[in-house]
C-alpha cells in the first residue's frame, strides 16, 4: 500500500465526524471492520432505462461488486447522468460536459480510493473518463459491450442500416411494412450498437489507451465473458489502488497515440476525435487536431466491420477483439506505456492474434489502405474540419461543386425534398449552425439524408459540409466539425447558395472559391444568428463550449483539480 487510503479521512476519523461517517452507511448493514482501511472502490453506474444501451448496468455492476469483495476491497455503486443517445433532445452530446462536472464532484466529494467507470452508449464513456481525469484517481473502465447482431428477413443488419432503410423509404425501395420488420429485429438483446459506431470507437479507446483489462470492447453484453470481465475489472482496481496507479500513470502522450492509431485500425467514429481532445485537455496531454490526420496517415483499415466493411462487434469478437488488433499493429504502437492490468501495451499485444483475418486483417494485406481521419484546412476552416475517407466515395474525394446551402436544420427539413431545389449529384450540400453554440450542442445531423429526386435517381453520396458531427454509425463523403463554426462567425456562415466549394482530401483542403476582398465584405454584413437561452445549463454551455477543434469542452474544466477537498464541514 502506497501512503494512507484516501477513504479513511472519512472511514478512519475519530469522534463525530467519524461516527457520522460510519453510522449512515451501517443503515445499509454494513458490519464495522469494512470501515478498517479497506479500499473503498465506487462504482460509477450510468444505468438508466432511459439509456436502453446501459440498461443492463445494474446486473453488470453486481460482477464488479464479486471482483472487488473477492480482492479485500469494498464496492459502493452510485449513480450518475445518464445519457442514451437515442431519447435525449435535443442531442445528448449538449450534456457530455454536464456529466463530466457530475462525474467529478461526485467522484471528490466522497470517499473513494479509486472508481470502475460503467461506460456504454456514445457520451456515457467520454463524459465519465473526462470527469474521473479531473480526479485522477486509480480508475478502471468496464464497458457494457456490445448488442447481439440484428436480423431482418434473414440479413444481419445493425445501426448504420438506418440510415439505408430511411431513405430507401424516402425512395420508394421501401414499404412502411419492411421498415417494421426491421424495427423488430434490430436490437435483438442487452448492449450498444452492434457496429463500429461511436460507442465501439469508445469502447476501443479505453482498450488501446490502457484503461480496460483486454478484450473489453467486443465481448457481447450477453455474452458470460463479459461479466467475468467486470469481476476481474473489480478484483483489479483494488490491486491499483494499493499500487497507487492513477490515470495520470497511464495516460502519457505515448498513450494517446496508440489510441489514435488503433481507432484508424478499426475504423472508428469521427466523434473519437472530438472527445479524445476533450479528455487529452483534462488529463493535460498536449494534442492537436492535427495529430489525427499524421498518426493515422500509415495505418490501414484493418476491421472489417459496418459502417466502413460488412460485419458486426459480433464477428469482431469472435475474430479475437482489439487485442487482435493491437497485435497485428504492434510494430506501430509505442509498446512500453503501461496498462491496467499491469502489463504494457507491448506484452498485451502478444497474446492474441486474429482468428478470421475477413473481419480483422493484418497489415501485409488490409482490409482498406483508406483509413483513418484527415484533417481538413483551408479558407472554409481555417481551424480545422474532419473526414473518415474509409466511410467517404473514392470518386468524391477531389471534387468542385456548387453549394446548396441550408442555414439551419429547420431550412434544411423544409427544403431537401422540394422538387423544386436545384441540386444534382454534382453540388455541394452546406448545413450551417448546427454546431457547438450553433444548434446548441452539436447534433448528428452532418450527413444529412440527401434530395429525394436524386435518391430516386439511385444517387447514394454526395458531398455534405458541416460544423455538426456524424454519428459514428454513419457514412458518405462527409465533412464535419467544420471550425471556427457558423455561429462563430466561421467561413462557414459566409457561404451562399450558388458559391463554388472545393474539396482536396489528398491535398487537405477545404476551400469556398471566393476572394478575400469577398469574404471580408461578407464578414462586415454578418450577423450572429440569435437565441433565447438566458438561463440555466445550456445558457452556461453556450458561452462556455469551445470548437470542434479543441475538443468541445468548456474552458474552465480543462486540466484537473485533483482528488483534495479543501474544506470539511463536519
Ligand atoms: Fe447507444 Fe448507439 S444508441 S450506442
């Protein structure tokens, strides 16, 4: 044991407060010597019914509870935000700094030698690990994992054929009936979306940054292993706290890296990219947007899974799950930084190779040289603009197109299926103020569903900008988290129909084709668009959030403010 546990400046005091602290908690029946320096492990529960995806946290904590008892330890589960990232309005990602502040407070404000954060559907795992960095205690990550695949009339399908089915309904490929069926089917059991969205992006994440015992992101959440997992997530914290392994510990630089060239290895979310800053900022790791684009650049597609290839977390489970895939990136990653388990990423990346290189495929032969994310510049985003070119039309990538620009979400539903539009495949689709203080809170509307009359046509992709984001189950020639946004007073608000964009992803270039003289004119004529948030927490999210670019955080939750309470009012 590494110094005095943390809990027992509450559990080990003398007299009142003392009594206080222990009386309360024996109400649940807790016998005295669980108070005699125990490492008290909390567990960070996210289940919400509301959150379909972590509904099945309740039973996955009691696994946890196992592991930490069976190692000396004494668990205590307690709530936080959830947020599902299907119900919430008008889009979760408006409360993913909400639950970091809920996360942190919670995590300070009580007597907790290290926590298991319980992380499943898209914003539960970035919120919890931005909040838990600001502590920086020991912290361990169990995922929920991932649902069963979906069938629908004998094809497996998942969450980025929503997206198909939408508009093959839009198109008439489609009946009301067909889309029922499919509705039936696609959420067979327990578990996050069953593709490389952004919750198996984040699943992954935690996996490559060290934070999670291997093979964490693919277990199915019905699958037996995946409790196991939690057990010996819980019996492993208590191991890190008497080892003193804080996340500062693990999370170097080095780290981070690995993160980012593994997510380009699956084909993870471009969300994986807004959030990694947002924790890389609380964690005090310098990253760049940049960084992205340059580690990625020599790292193919690996996984073959939907939405960028055709299988599921399913199959990537049973192809032997990230450590698969660590192992057939190993001679790329920084193989010394330190895990968890308390081995390093290297020894980690030894134990498993694949077992179905069709899903998960080596280096020598990759499933897709595109990979990755690129970052975009140009005079259309002069901080920064993202694109996932394995999700992307190879024949899009180098295109001039005239601009069809929708001002907002509500000009984009009243107008995208107007026949009377003047768009073809050939134009540039623009959807401005839908990002950070734009809509509030950055939606997932960046690849925005295109004209029906070119979807009749068969026409598939075109080429969609934005300062809002994409959910991770979605694909196209998309660019997204365009920065400084609309709202911000960016190029972007400057954009009218008819101008002339150009995109360059070999050269990372975004560029509206008009002159400087032009643009500053426009820049003098400008407005910011108004709203009616004068309170409350989307009042302090508005004039707080930063860009895409830098994560979304709010400005002051960026660093830690460590795991000392100043004061004690007992
Ligand atoms: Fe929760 Fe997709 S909706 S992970």
């Amino acid at each position: 044991m590494q110094g005095e546990l943390r809990s027992q400046q509450w559990f080990g005091k003398e007299g009142k407060d003392g009594f206080i602290y222990r009386a309360w908690m024996k109400n649940q029946g807790i016998p005295a010597d669980e108070f005699k320096g125990k490492p008290v492990i909390g567990i960070c529960n996210t289940w919400s019914e509301l959150t379909p995806c972590n509904a099945h946290f309740r039973e996955l904590a009691e696994s946890v509870k196992k592991g930490i008892l069976q190692a000396g330890g004494f668990p205590v589960e307690f709530p936080v935000m959830s947020t599902g990232e299907t119900l919430m309005k008008p889009t979760a990602m408006l409360f993913r700094n909400l639950v970091s502040m809920d996360v942190e407070e919670s995590i300070r404000a009580n007597p907790l030698d290290g926590v298991v954060l319980l992380c499943g559907c898209d914003k539960t795992t970035p919120s919890l690990l931005m909040g838990a960095c600001s502590v920086d205690i020991p912290t361990i990550i169990v995922s929920g994992g991932p649902m069963l695949t979906g069938k629908y009339r004998g094809k497996n399908i998942a969450t980025s054929d929503v997206w198909r089915f939408t508009d093959e309904l839009r198109a008439g490929s489609m009946t009301e009936e067909d889309l029922n069926v499919a509705e039936a089917g696609m959420c067979r059991s327990q578990g996050h979306c069953a593709v490389m969205g952004t919750a198996s992006s984040m699943a992954c994440m935690v996996e490559a940054l060290g934070l999670s015992l291997p093979g964490n992101a693919a277990i199915p959440a019905v699958d037996s292993n995946r409790k196991v997992l939690a057990q010996l997530s819980g019996r492993r914290i208590v191991d890190m706290v008497h080892k003193n392994m804080k996340l500062s510990t693990l999370l170097t630089r080095e780290a981070f890296e690995n993160a980012i060239m593994a997510n380009a290895a699956v084909g993870g979310s471009t969300n994986f990219v807004i959030h990694l800053m947002a924790i890389a900022g609380r964690i005090g790791v310098p990253l760049d947007i940049q960084d992205f684009d340059r580690l990625s650049a020599n790292i193919p597609l690996l996984v073959n899974l939907q939405p960028s290839g055709k299988y599921f977390m399913e199959d990537m489970y049973y192809a032997g799950g990230l450590p698969a895939v660590m192992n057939a990136l190993r001679a790329h990653l920084h193989k010394d930084t330190l895990t968890v388990n308390g081995r390093t990423v290297g020894e980690n990346a030894l134990l498993d190779a694949t077992l179905n290189p069709d899903v998960i495929s080596s280096m020598e032969k990759p499933f897709n040289e595109l990979s990755g994310i690129v970052v975009l510049k140009g005079n259309l985003c002069e901080s920064g603009a993202i694109l996932k070119p394995s999700a992307a039309s190879k024949s899009l990538l180098q295109h001039t197109g005239r601009a069809i620009v929708f001002e907002n979400i509500e000009d984009y539903k009243l107008r995208i299926d107007d026949p009377a539009l003047d768009v073809d495949e050939t134009c540039v689709l623009v959807l401005k103020n839908v990002g950070p203080k734009g809509y509030p809170g950055m939606p997932e509307v960046g690849n925005m569903s295109l004209p029906k009359k070119l979807l009749e046509k068969g026409i598939t992709d075109m080429i969609r900008i934005s300062d809002g984001r994409m959910s991770g189950t979605g694909f196209g020639t998309v660019v997204l988290h365009v920065a400084p946004e609309a709202a911000a007073g960016g190029t972007l608000a400057l954009v009218r129909e008819g101008d002339m964009i150009t995109l360059n992803v070999a050269d990372r270039r975004l560029d509206v084709l008009l002159d400087a003289v032009e643009l500053a004119n426009r820049k003098a004529a400008w407005t910011p668009p108004s709203h009616d948030y004068k309170r409350g927490y989307v009042h302090l999210y508005i004039n707080n959030v930063e860009e895409a670019s830098q994560g979304a955080d709010f400005g002051f939750l960026k660093g830690s403010s460590g795991s000392e309470v100043a004061r004690d009012s007992h």
